[in-house]
C-alpha cells in the first residue's frame, strides 16, 4: 500500500477539530480501524464525539487533556485560571502547567503505542496547539509521523512557526481562517454544533 498520508488542519478558524471528525467518521463508516487522541479536551468533558466508540466499534477515543490552558489570567482563585471573555463568559483552566504537559506527553507515547496496532487512520487533536505551547516538541510529532508505515495521520491545532518542521513533512494542509466568530462577542460553544 505504501506509505500513509499526513493531514493537517490548522489555522485560527473554527473547523479543525470538525474537519477531523468527519475523516475519523468516514474511515469508520467503511469498516477501518481510527483512533482519536484529544491533547487538550478532557475526559470528563461533556462533549458529543464521545459517543462515536458507541456507534463505532472501530473508532477508539482517548482524552489526556486537562482542559483550557490559560498562561497569564487576570484572576486566579485558589490557584485556577480564569480569563473573561467578551459578553460576561469566562474561561477556567484548573490544571497547572506539568499537569498539561504530563498529559501532552500521555498524548504522544499514546500515539506512538497505538501505532504498532496498525490503525488505518490515528488523529491527534489540537497536537499542533501542545506544541505551540510549549507542551511537546514539534520534533516529538515528526517521530509519530515517522512512525505511520501504512497509517494515516490527522494533526489539528494552531500552528505557529514551532511547527513549521511538521508542517512541511505533511502531505496536506487546510487552513481554517477565521472571518467571524461568535466567540469573539462573549458567545459559548453551542453542544451539538460546536462540540
């Protein structure tokens, strides 16, 4: 078969995560094997694509994130982060900074690990965002890419330029651009539509 491909969904526009979803369905609706590891959203979030395993018995989903990540907040209480956004919102990151790079780091040797399995398709959601921040090395995501043989990979996030490595090594790169958000006028994401 040849060697797997390298997708990346990047950019500050909603869509990565949702471009990604809608491989690992595809993939999964043919009968192939996909696992799904989120670098930042957390396990004990309420988020719909968790129930993909239960439709899917083909589509495996880890969650190592420890959620938001805020490095400089306006308020901290009792040592959690909080940013106001605008409209009244607010964020909340409640994981110290080894917290989040521990689980970056789950992220990766999961990563590796399950690609000794032979998946037809691995997707590391929001990895370009861990490295971005400081959590893992873009080095660290080149030797999961090195590590494919005939599997597919999906990396999503923000790429600033300390992934530019791996952009380069990929296969395909969109670009998600923001024109509009919600967000940007203090409104939360919608679940359902938005997770």
């Amino acid at each position: 078969m040849g060697q797997g491909m390298v997708y990346v969904f990047t950019g500050n526009g909603k869509g990565k995560t949702s471009a990604a979803l809608g491989v690992a369905v595809r993939a999964a609706l043919i009968g192939k094997n996909v696992f799904w590891i989120s670098f930042f959203k957390s396990k004990d979030w309420d988020l719909a694509e968790k129930g993909l395993p239960a439709k899917f018995a083909n589509l495996k989903m880890e969650f190592v994130g420890k959620g938001f990540m805020i490095r400089e907040a306006k308020r901290v209480n009792k040592g959690i982060k909080i940013a106001d956004i605008a409209g009244g919102g607010k964020v909340i990151d409640t994981a110290q900074i080894d917290e989040h790079k521990a689980g970056a780091e789950e992220g990766i040797r999961l990563a590796k690990a399950k690609l000794l399995t032979k998946p037809f398709l691995l997707v590391m959601d929001e990895v370009l965002n861990a490295v971005s921040e400081g959590l893992v090395e873009a080095r660290a995501v080149e030797e999961v890419m090195a590590l494919r043989g005939e599997s597919h990979v999906v990396l999503t996030g923000r790429a600033h330029q300390f992934v530019d490595s791996v952009l380069k090594k990929a296969d395909l790169v969109t670009e998600c651009k923001k024109v509009k958000h919600p967000y940007d006028q203090g409104k939360l994401a919608i679940f359902g539509l938005d997770f």
